[in-house]
C-alpha cells in the first residue's frame, strides 16, 4: 500500500495540536482526521478515533505494524513541515507587500 497523497487541512498556531491532515492510500481510499501532535519537543501523528459510552477514546482505524506507522509518521509530518513553511512564507510576502505599499 502506498501513500499516493497527504493534504494539510488545517494548521493550529497554539496548543500542542499542529495540524489536521488526509492522506489518501494507492489513489483509492482516504483516511481523514489524522493529527499531527508537538508533546515534549518531539512530533508524532494521531489516529482518527471516537468516544465510546465509558469515556475512553477507540482509534477507529490505525497501522498494523510498527514499520507502516513509521513511514506514515514521516510521510505526514513532512507533508506539516512543507505546508508550514508555505504559510510561514505566505506570511513573509504579504508583510512585505503591505510594507512597500506604506
């Protein structure tokens, strides 16, 4: 099975959520939902869960083994690092445009 794409959703400036981010798997199926999380100077992804009666939370889908996992990981948080420095640079443009307007 091969990561065919990872879109960022949605970036998150304050606590330790990062971002949201969909990866789509051999073009044909999408997992949503899936967090990039910053805990202790270290990033790692979450799986897409649901609340169950008693309170605790079920991934409802989720790597098999460790080795997937990994290459999940790294594929998603590269794709947040990108998608962060397109924002951080997006940023950076439009200070400077409003600067040279001034």
């Amino acid at each position: 099975m091969e990561i065919t794409d990872v879109k960022v959703r949605k970036l998150f400036d304050e606590g330790p959520m990062k971002a949201i981010v969909s990866v789509t798997f051999d073009n044909q199926l999408a997992l949503h939902d899936i967090k990039v999380i910053n805990a202790k100077d270290k990033f790692f992804i979450v799986m897409p869960s649901r609340k169950n009666p008693d309170e605790t939370y079920r991934d409802i889908v989720h790597p098999i083994n460790a080795q997937f996992r990994g290459k999940l990981e790294e594929t998603v948080i590269a794709a947040y690092e990108d998608a962060l420095a397109q924002a951080e640079s997006a940023t950076d443009d439009s200070s400077l445009i409003e600067a040279e307007s001034v």
